[in-house]
C-alpha cells in the first residue's frame, strides 16, 4: 500500500477505517474505550513490537467502524521507535495494516498550544481528519474558553467538545467521523517564504517519486530538515542523506537554519490561532490540581504517599480478593470432582481431575488479584496520580543514571515486562532505552503474583502491623519493594559501564487530576484478564497435561503392601518426572528446595504462574480432590519426615522468582527490541545471566542466614 492511492472509499462490505492518534495524557486510550467497549483485539505491529489495539463499533443504522489506538506521539518527527510507527501508518506506507481513511485526532484542550502542533502535521497528509477537543471541563477549570466555531474555521476540519472519562460527546465523534470521510482532506494551513519553498522543492518532488501524496511530501520534505541520521527506525533519513543534505545547504546559503524552518513555521501559526479562538482569564485561580500537588509533589510528603498508597494497593489486592478466590476454587472443586464421577477410575480421570483442573484450576483462583492489581494500577494511572509519581521518582532515577521516562516502563512492568519493554520505545537516548529494558524484568508482574499469593497464603500469618496493614500485605509490598529497589541498583552499574553517558533533562507533563472512568478501567482489566484467561486456556492447560503424562508414566508395579499415600509417592518418583526432578535435585538442593521444586521452577521458564499449576499437577496426582494446594504444601514432608516447606523456604522462593528471568515472551521481546540479530541475542544473554545468578545467590543467601538466625528451613 501507498500513499499515493489515498484513503479508499468505504463500500457496502467493508468499514470505514479510522486511526486515533493524539499526544500522551491526552485520553486518547480512554476514547477508544468509549467508542469501542469490549470490541477489542491486541496485537503487535508487524515487523516491531509496539502494541497495536484494534476494536470495532456500529452505527445506529448499520454501518461498520474498524478503529486503530496508534502510539501516543507528540509529533511526527519520528525520534522515537513508537512515533515512527504512527507515522508510517498514517502515511500509508505500513504495508501490513490499512491506510486510515479518517484520522481522529484527540487534543488536550488544556494544551492546545503544544497539541496544535501534532494537529498541523497531521492535517497535511492528505487524509479527512477530525478532532476531538477533549479534556474540555477541566480547560474551563484551568480559565480557558475555547471559540470552537472559530477554531474550525482556523484548522478546517469538524472538531467535537468531548469528556471521554464520562462518555460526553462520543456519539457526536461517531458522527462527525462519518461526515468526515465524504469530506476532502484538509491542507496546510500556512504558507512558508517563497525561498523556502524553493530550496525544499527538489526534495518534495523526490518524495513524491517515492509514493507519497503532494500533500504529505510537502510535510514529509518539512519533517526531515530537523531529523538527524541514526537508528534503524529512520531508514528514510539514511536513505535521503545527500539529498537532505543538499537542501539543509541551499538553505543556510538564504541564512536560514534548517533545523529551525519547521518549529518556527508551525509555532507561528499555532500563535495566530491561539490569538483568535482562545480566552484565558487574566489570573488564572487554583485548581483542584494544584491544592492536590502540593502535597502530592512535596519534596518529604511526596515519597511517603506514594509508598503508602503502593502498600495499600498490595493490602487491597490480598484482601478484597480473598472471597472472589475462595469461589472460584469451591466451583473448580466442585466440577472436577462432579465429571470425576462420570467417569471410570482409571488414567483419563486422572487426567481429567489430577491433570487438567488440579493444574489449570490452581492457576484460575488468581485471576481475582490480578483483576484488582490492574484495576487498581488503572486508577491511579487514569486518575493522574501516576504521572507525579514519575515526576517524584525522576530525582531517584537520575541519581542510578536513568531518564525519568524510564519510571513509565518500569511502572509498566509491574503488569507485564512485555509491554514494559515496548514502552521504552518513548525513550529517545538509546543507551537509556537499553538500560531500562535490562532492568524491566526485575519489577515483579502479574505472572509472579500466583507464586507470591501461594506461598504467602500458605506461610505468612496474616499478624496485623499498622491499620489496613497485615504481614501478610507487608510481605506482598517487600517482594515488589525488593525488585524495584533492585533494578535501581543494576541500572546504575550498566549506566556505569557498559552502557555509560550522559543523562538528559526529562520533560513531563502533569495532566489534571480527574475521576478515573468505570467503563475505561472496566474495558482494560477485562482485556488484560483476557490475556491471562488465554494464557491459562493454551500454554497452562498444554503444559499441565504434559506434566501429568510425565507424573503418570511409566507407571510402577504397585505394591499392594504400602499404604495409598506411600504407592502414590512411590509412583511419582518412578515416573519420567521423578526421574528428570531428581536428576536436578543437586541443582536445587543448596537453596533448600526438593525435587517437586526442581521440576516447577524449570517448568516455569514458559511463563512464571506454570510453576503453581505445575505444584498442582505434581500434588493433585492421586490427591484428595478438596484439599487446596496451600494445605497440601503445608503438611508435605521428606524421607525422614521433616517438613519439606517451610516459611524459610517459601521467603527464598519468593526471593528466587523476584530475580529469575523465567519468561521465554520477555526474553523474545527483549532480542528484538535491544537491536534484533546478534546484538539482541547478546544483550538477551546478558539479562537472563545476571538475572538467575541473582536469583539464585539471593535464594541461597536467605537459606543461609535464616539457618544461622535459627529458623527451620
């Protein structure tokens, strides 16, 4: 696909396309919510790994819209990776997805003077365009008053009023994107000097050759004057070097700045638009913001928040999930023991009830606290909360030589090092980039909160410290504490040796501060329910009945003599996955931990929640149906009849899987996003190396001290 075809036309059978594109902070993501609901799918963008949302709506008469979340960008300029990707799609020139045939294009009404300045870029690329002028309540709050009508009249495009956090004025996008299509698209607002012109012609005509449109050559020749030579994702600036090397010349030859002819054009209109559509008050009064900042952004209050907020969420996440879980595992109890007796003694209800929902059912019952953790994380992200809390953080992250952008992912992988890792594509300073993607990992994600909930559950009293605060939260927020801390450290070594420089300054802007909406937040834990629920359904229900077949087979001649429990013991050490556990029990044995560990600790490498419905799959072979896995660890004991789990033994366990790389999806992700090829291979190395050395040495050094202050263990 090129740019030249333009937009098609929409037919009968096929929807009409639209992109969302808009600056960070924006609520961008929260009107795609709007308009989409659960209509969703997620994906990756072919050829990187940028996460990609596509969902669909209808109109009230039938009519089909299909609609792509684009990065969040605050311009086309492409410097980062997540940029470039909005801009080839929006040029047409992404030969894997669709052109748009309308852009909606989300703008903080707040910050029309920064926002503008994607919108002018935006408008020449020869596609209908709509805005929406969103956030509108709180500009009003702030003082600012908007001449809507006029402001159409200045860009030329529909512009709608919205509140997307409250569903306000999604129905009029609906609409105005529908009238948008049979519109033509909008041009350039503003003129550039006719030297100008001239000195950028030979360029714009050699860009039109590659397939673009007059229009979005005209802003693609503007684009690249201030775009310097450099990474992979600016293979068009390498490509046009001499060219643009020519043209950056004829216009210092006029005393002209190359680097300068874009901001100054657009910035000068932006400023004749601002003049004529906006009215600020002449002392602007404090906002609700503002009071909540002052003690939100304190230099001493700040921190302290921000850590008893974090503690509460972990709190929350225990408690207020405990009921939900206890459902979902009398239902899967229940049911496994309900088709058990459909069906005849023997392997296939083994595999049935021991095999299918002893694994994939004691992984299931977590699926409450990750609701919540993403519910939660959703709040204060939604709620504006989170953008100070990068703001506080940036004075720590600058003293380890990290941006303060890098706060977002690391932020991020607290859900998930996958998408973390693609959020250090906002990252415009590669060895900044590649310092936070070797440190994502050890922020703990969902993955790892089925170990940490198992192992807390069953080990941790639930002793109360401080109001809304037991151990057993405490000891939740010390593992997460743990990691964080600890990438701090790591990303200070790599800043200081092998990925060594400067640091530069961060720019951050604070949204307002707003009521987080139910629907937004209902619609992403949903979609991030979705991805667990999948997971459990293909990877963990795949590997669980591979692990019972292992458990199962060869079987042993029973001996008629030993009582049930000993035969069932005896028959999973003569089994393929005795033999393979105990093979490694050398391995593991330093840390304290038997075989069964062994053997669920390599079998996490998949994906780290594997390790649970692998204990389950272990423990549920020839198991009473209705005892829980926690019980059952409890009370396991070794050939001379000490207890094989112990609270030491869980806190080095924990320990263990706060440090281990056990995720084959992050060490993919992290080839591809450190460089590909054999420089992402290396530095994939690197991270799964220095990761499990820790992860083991830590374990190790729990056993030995805990050991030596008199704990069993």
């Amino acid at each position: 696909m090129t740019a030249t075809a333009g937009p098609d036309r929409l037919t009968d059978l096929e929807p009409l396309r639209v992109a969302i594109v808009g600056n960070p902070n924006t609520g961008k993501t929260t009107l795609f919510n709007a308009l989409t609901g659960l209509r969703q799918r997620v994906g990756n963008f072919a050829g990187v790994t940028v996460e990609r949302v596509e969902g669909r709506y209808k109109m009230a008469d039938g009519r089909r819209v299909a609609v792509l979340d684009l990065p969040g960008s605050y311009s086309l300029s492409a410097g980062s990776p997540d940029e470039h990707v909005a801009l080839e799609v929006l040029l047409g020139r992404d030969e894997a997805h669709w052109r748009p045939q309308v852009v909606l294009l989300v703008v903080d009404a707040s910050h029309l003077e920064r926002n503008l300045f994607l919108a002018s870029q935006v408008c020449e690329l020869g596609v209908p365009v709509v805005i929406a002028l969103n956030q509108i309540d709180a500009a009003t709050d702030r003082g600012i008053q908007i001449d809507v009508p006029a402001l159409i009249h200045e860009i030329g495009v529909p512009i709608v009023p919205t509140i997307a956090s409250r569903g306000e004025g999604v129905d009029a996008v609906k609409q105005a994107i529908l009238i948008a299509a049979s519109l033509p698209a909008p041009k350039r607002r503003f003129t550039l000097p006719a030297d100008t012109v001239a000195a950028l012609a030979p360029l714009q005509t050699l860009i039109e050759g590659d397939g673009f449109s007059p229009s979005a050559a005209a802003m693609e020749a503007l684009r690249l004057l201030s775009v310097t030579r450099g990474e992979a994702h600016l293979a068009r600036v390498n490509a046009l070097a001499e060219h643009l090397e020519s043209t950056r010349d004829a216009l210092r030859a006029l005393g002209i700045a190359p680097q300068q002819v874009e901001a100054e054009a657009r910035y000068a209109w932006i400023v004749g638009v601002l003049d004529h559509t906006v009215i600020r008050r002449a002392q602007q009064l404090s906002t609700r913001s503002d009071h909540l900042d002052a003690v939100a952004l304190h230099r001493v209050g700040g921190p302290v928040l921000f850590l008893v907020v974090m503690a509460l969420v972990f709190q929350a996440v225990f408690s207020w999930a405990t009921p939900f879980q206890d459902v979902i595992s009398a239902f899967i109890a229940r049911a496994g023991g309900m088709i058990g007796g459909w069906l005849p003694a023997g392997d296939l209800r083994s595999l049935v009830v021991d095999g299918i929902f002893a694994g994939v059912g004691s992984v299931l019952v977590f699926l409450p606290q990750i609701a919540f953790l993403f519910g939660l994380i959703g709040v204060l992200e939604q709620s504006g909360y989170m953008a100070r809390a990068a703001f506080l953080m940036d004075r720590v992250m600058r003293r380890v030589g990290l941006h303060g952008k890098s706060f977002i992912p690391m932020l991020s992988g607290y859900a998930c090092a996958v998408p973390g890792i693609m959020a250090t594509r906002t990252i415009e300073d590669p060895k900044d980039r590649l310092a936070t993607i070797m440190v994502v990992p050890l922020m703990s994600c969902s993955a790892r909160l089925p170990v940490y909930t198992l192992l807390i559950g069953g080990f941790v009293p639930a002793i109360p410290l401080l109001p809304g605060l037991d151990l057993q939260g405490a000891t939740m927020l010390a593992m997460y504490l743990l990691g964080t801390v600890t990438a701090l450290i790591v990303a200070a070594l790599f800043r200081s040796t092998l990925l060594r420089g400067p640091v530069r300054p961060m720019i951050l802007e604070l949204p307002p501060y707003r009521w987080p909406s139910v629907r937004s937040l209902g619609v992403s834990v949903w979609q991030r329910c979705q991805i667990f629920l999948r997971r459990a359904g293909t990877v963990i229900l795949s590997l669980s009945i591979v692990l019972w077949a292992l458990a199962t087979f060869p079987h042993a001649s029973p001996d008629a003599t030993l009582p049930e429990a000993e035969r069932q013991e005896a028959q999973l050490a003569y089994s393929a996955l005795g033999r393979f556990g105990h093979a490694i029990e050398p391995i593991v044995r330093p840390l304290g931990y038997d075989w069964k560990i062994g053997v669920s600790i390599v079998a996490s490498f998949a994906a780290r929640e594997v390790f649970v419905s692998t204990m389950g799959t272990i423990y549920g072979v020839g198991a009473d149906d209705d005892a829980a896995l926690q019980d059952r660890l409890r009370v396991e004991r070794d050939a001379s009849g000490a207890l094989v789990y112990t609270p030491l033994i869980a806190v080095g366990l924990m320990v263990f899987y706060v440090y281990a790389l056990m995720c084959v999806s992050t060490i993919a992700v992290t080839v591809r996003e450190a460089g590909g090829g054999r420089i992402g291979w290396r530095w994939a190395a690197i991270q799964f190396g220095y990761m499990l050395a820790l992860a083991y040495g830590a374990a190790w050094l729990v056993i030995v001290v805990g050991r030596a202050l008199g704990f069993a263990g």
